[in-house]
C-alpha cells in the first residue's frame, strides 16, 4: 500500500506497446508561451542550412518541415541515440529492433511472435526514409544532415500519396503532416498536426543542445486544409465523456485495480488536493498499464502519459487516491502522473510531447482543484519524503536529473525570477535555478538503475541536468554531502550515483544562503551546511516572498507525514502511527523555505468517507532534495 522499494520495479520498454498496436512516432509539441523560457543566444547556423537544403531537394516548405521538427525533437539530435519510440535525430525516424523489445527486462526474448511484433511500417520509417534518400540506415540514425533529409523525403512521399504532388502552400501539407504522427488515431493525428501548423504560424527560435541556433519565422496568414484529416481514414476516436482531462489531450479511460487505491470524494469529504507528482514509469506505456491492472500490486496512478504521442489513459478519478507516490499522506493529498521513459535515459529523451502534455493536464488540473502552480506543489516523486525513517532510503528518485523542470515549468506558465547576476546574499531566500542546457553533470549509471537494458556496464555520464551537486565544502575537491539517512554515519562520503539524490539540489527548490565563499553558495540543507558552485549567482535567482521558518526553540521535529495525535482520532478508527524522522534536524540557527499555507493534520478512513482532522498545523519545507514536515508551534 505504501510503495518503498528503492528503484521502481523493472519493466518493459517498447514491448508492452508494440504489443497489439504500433507504437506511435513521438509528436513533440511546445505551446507559444513556452518559447520565451525556449530561445536561446546566439549560435552556430549549420542544422538551419540542412533544413533549407532538405526543404529544397524535396520540394517541402521549409516552415512546414521546421515545425514537424520541432515538434518531434526540438530540432536536437540526440546523438545518434534512440528515444523510448524507437526514434533518432532531429527528424524522429523509427527503426524498432526485436532487440529493443527482447533485452534486459523487456520480457519479450524467447517469443515466437517477437517479430511480428516489430513488424508495423510505422516502426521503421528509418528504412522507408533510406529507401527514399539512397543514405543508409546508420546515416540516417547518425548524421544530422542524412536525418533532416530523410524526414523531408517522408513528409514529400506522404504529400504525393495524398494530392498528387508537392505544392508550395503550407496550408496544403495537413494530411501529410498528420501522417507523419505514425498516429493511428484521428484525435492524436490531429492534434500533432495542429501543434505543428501552431509553430508555423506564431513562429519560434531556439538554440539547440549542441549550439545549433534554428529559427522557424512567424506566418500568421497560414491557415491549414483540416479537412484532409479524413482521407487518412484513421481510427475515429471515441469521446471519453468519464475522463477528466483537457480538450487538447487525447485521453481515454481504463481502471486500475480496486485494491490499488481507495474510493474517496476529494476534495468534498474534505480532502485537499495538494500536490501534482510526477513520475516516470521505468517501463513501456502498456506495461505500467498492466501493472496497476494487476490485483495486489499496490502499485498506480491517476494518469499514464505514453512518451509517443502524447495520449493519456485515465486509471483513478481524481476524486480518488492512488498508490503512487511511496507516502500515503502524500498519496492522500496528490494526483499522480507517470510518464513512459526511464529516468536514466532521460536526456535521450523525454519527448517533448510528454512535456506538452503533462503542461496542458496540470494547467488543468491545477485550476479545478486550486493546486497553486510552483514546484513546492508540483513536485516529483523524488522530492516525496519516506513516511518513516525505516523508508527514506529507499524513495524512489523518478523522474530524475533529466528531467527539464525549467521547461515544463515555463510550459504550465510559471516563469522563475529574473537572473540578477549577483551572488546571493546570506539569509537570503533563493530559488535553485541552472540553465538545464548549459548544466552538464556527471553521475555513475549501473545496469540496475536503468530497467531499459541499455546500460550493460557501470560508467560515467556526462549530460545537461536539472540539479546541482552540493559539497561539504567550498571546493570541487570538497567530499559531496552525504544524506544522513542514505549513508548513515558517513560524514563527507556521498557519491555521484544517479540514484544517490542526497548529495543534489534540484531545479524549482528554494533554499535559504547560510554562506558565501568567492564562486561558492552556502544553504541549509538537511540539518547542514552545504555548498554549491555559484558563480555570480549564475545558478540561482531570488525567491521574493518566500516563507521562511526557523525553529522557537532549541530545534524542531520533522515528519514525512502529517497525521493527528491518537488521541484526536474518533472511536472505532485506529490511529496512524507517526513518530519524528529521528535520522534527520532542523535545530536553532537554521532556516527553511515552506509553502504557504500550514495545512490541518489529517487522516482518511474509506469506512464512512471519514475525513479526520487534528489541531496540528504543518509547514511543508524544502528541507533537502525532499520535503519534510514541521509543526507549525515548533518554527516561526
């Protein structure tokens, strides 16, 4: 009932989906308000060129080849590495292998069906590309150029089959790029389209992870023929009058099982809605479906996000609580949203089609249930305390340090404060803020923290990340923090595993400046003081208004739950234990960010739909890379 293992159970990547229904080429889609927290500065024009090039040998409008790319990778190209779809590059081209869907813990090695299983045409449109351009399979997975081509030469192929030729109107290429989606639902089509045909017309400009400066002009005259939607003749799609989801997300409807979460009537019995929790699933989209099917496993969520397209199956009502979070105070108070990927294989990547659509659900969940939009209230499974001391280590830490909180947190409309340029005064409250591109970090990755089965030995990775590394001292040679709790009584001897989330500060964390050292940021952190390389400031940005609590007395309790005194609880129902997290402190001197405002203790019985509420009053702080719980009587 309270999930603590310490990584998610390994499941399947690609074979669950291809199961029974093609995966679905990624749709990678940014709304205009995110473009500003998207620009970068200048740099190098070279990908521009081979799009103008591609556009031209193919007779593709390069506006409408921009904005299908940019939909599918943000014009990134990954490195010759494929994404949870199968995809590669700039151009997302599938080539789905039988030893994508056989190794590590995919389960499927040994079936006599594994190759029809990797069979459909929309799993290898790298070969149908090659086909067309005369490149080989390998450019086209490794060469920016021979990839951008190979997108054009589909989009043209797709273009021909439906009007007969390649106009230059950009309101004529719909249908072909809908068809590119690989979607085989019309909503989901249509909506990738939409999202592209958005781009051209409102315009965008980026610099890529690799320096690539890439500009998509504004054509606000543009107005696309949707009527070519159904010459597709795609699978119609059903509406889904029981999901509560946005209109612009395809979402479809499928319980999980009863014994994986409670029937509850939030918030009406009195039970707030808090919290939005993002995961990852470590898994294929059918396979975290499954999971939460199965009786007995304990194990759900409200929402599963699949990495290819953006479609989304409903598996608790919000009015419900679901074990998804490893807390049950949290599951309590919180909606959660897993997402289709691994989150040591992140950066490579979570399509931006779950960014998209992660945005757009949370916008509206955060307006139904007045869940404010900031990251003490959108939080990630990792930012979730154990419930006890017996638990904190093994907290799961999805959706890890490849997750852009800066992006989607810009996506769903909350921009950080302005960058001063200045180095962070002590006292201050500050808000942790790197520049995720410019952010390269360096952690071990073993084969048992990455369920994909593409990680074969222990090594050394180097990627743009969300967090930052804090040290027991002013100094790269300093030892990391050690999380007392993860390596209890190592002083100085944390590590750079990319499980090991004591020794990180993440993106969206506020924290107060205990310190300041030439380059080097000081905070309070997990009963400590730890430093972060900070150089003018270039890392953080202030944190106006935020709440700061400091102990009354010689210290102040944590808690990873926020339950009532036995005492407080009706006859006939018994009491939540809770007791202090004895492996943690918050004594005098210390200071902490909470969010506003302390909420009741309470507890929730299905019996009845018993909502029981204490007299305490808890602060929710930012205490380490997780939260943790104070009594409102303990600080000030």
């Amino acid at each position: 009932m309270r999930k603590s293992a310490h990584k998610k159970k390994s499941r399947t990547i690609l074979a669950g989906t291809v199961a029974g229904a093609a995966v679905v080429a990624g749709c990678l889609v940014a709304l205009p308000s995110a473009q500003a927290a998207l620009t970068g500065d200048a740099g190098t024009q070279d990908r521009q060129a081979e799009f103008a090039d591609a556009a031209k040998e193919f007779h593709v409008p390069l506006d409408v080849l921009l904005g299908v790319s940019y939909q599918e990778s943000l014009w990134d190209a990954h490195g010759g590495r494929y994404n949870t779809s199968g995809g590669y590059g700039p151009m997302n081209l599938t080539d789905v292998t039988t030893a994508m869907v056989s190794g590590g813990a995919a389960g499927a090695a040994g079936r006599g069906d594994i190759a029809s299983l990797t069979s459909s045409p929309s799993l290898h449109t790298l070969k149908a590309a090659a086909g067309l351009t005369g490149a080989s399979a390998k450019q086209l997975r490794t060469d920016d150029r021979e990839n951008i081509r190979g997108g054009a030469a589909l989009l043209a192929s797709y273009e021909k089959e439906l009007t007969g030729g390649t106009p230059n109107d950009p309101a004529a290429w719909y249908g072909a790029v809908a068809r590119y989606s690989q979607s085989p639902d019309e909503k989901s089509a249509g909506l990738f389209a939409d999202r592209v045909f958005t781009s051209v017309t409102s315009g965008v400009s980026r610099k890529t992870q690799d320096g690539q400066r890439v500009k998509l002009a504004a054509a606000p005259s543009v107005r696309p023929s949707t009527g070519q939607l159904a010459k597709l003749r795609l699978k119609a799609s059903t509406p889904a009058t029981d999901t509560e989801c946005p209109t612009t997300v395809d979402c479809t409807f499928l319980p999980a099982a009863a014994s994986n979460g409670q029937v509850a009537n939030r918030p009406a019995d009195g039970v707030d809605i808090k919290y939005i929790v993002i995961h990852d699933t470590e898994s294929s989209y059918q396979a975290a479906i499954d999971t939460f099917q199965q009786s007995g496993s304990a194990d759900s969520a409200h929402y599963v996000m699949r990495a290819s397209d953006g479609a989304v199956t409903q598996m608790t009502a919000a009015k419900d609580v679901a074990y998804h979070a490893g807390n049950y105070w949290f599951n309590l108070h919180s909606i959660g949203i897993e997402h289709e990927g691994f989150a040591a294989q992140g950066a490579s990547w979570y399509p931006q089609t779950q960014y998209q659509a992660t945005a757009e659900l949370v916008r509206y969940l955060a307006a139904k249930y007045d869940i404010p939009l900031d990251r003490q209230h959108v939080i990630g499974h990792d930012n979730v305390p154990g419930p006890q001391d017996s638990y904190v280590a093994g907290m799961h830490w999805d959706p890890g340090p490849y997750w852009d909180w800066s992006r989607f947190m810009g996506m769903v409309g909350t921009h950080t404060a302005t960058r001063t340029g200045r180095t962070p005064a002590v006292g201050e409250a500050v808000t942790i803020a790197p520049p995720f591109s410019g952010n390269e970090q360096t952690v071990r990755v073993c084969p048992d923290d990455d369920p994909s089965g593409t990680t074969t030995e222990c090594a050394d990775r180097s990627e743009p990340a969300n967090f930052l590394p804090v040290r027991t001292a002013p100094d790269t040679g300093a030892p990391l923090f050690a999380d007392p709790a993860v390596h209890p009584g190592a002083e100085g001897k944390g590590t750079d595993q990319i499980n090991d989330w004591g020794s990180t500060v993440e993106d969206g964390q506020q924290f107060v400046v205990a310190g300041v050292s030439g380059d080097w940021t000081a905070i309070w952190f997990s009963g400590a003081k730890v430093w972060f390389y900070n150089p003018g400031g270039r890392n953080t940005v202030p944190a106006p208004g935020a709440t700061v609590v400091r102990p009354t007395g010689d210290s102040a309790a944590l808690y990873g739950s926020g339950y009532p005194k036995p005492s407080e609880y009706p006859s006939g129902l018994s009491p939540s234990a809770q007791e202090p997290l004895s492996v943690y402190s918050f004594p005098a001197g210390q200071a902490y960010v909470a969010a506003q405002p302390p909420v009741s203790a309470d507890d929730f019985f299905v019996s009845g739909d018993t909502h029981v509420i204490g007299a305490e009053k808890f602060y929710t702080i930012q205490y380490n890379h997780r939260v943790a719980l104070v009594d409102s009587a303990d600080v000030a």
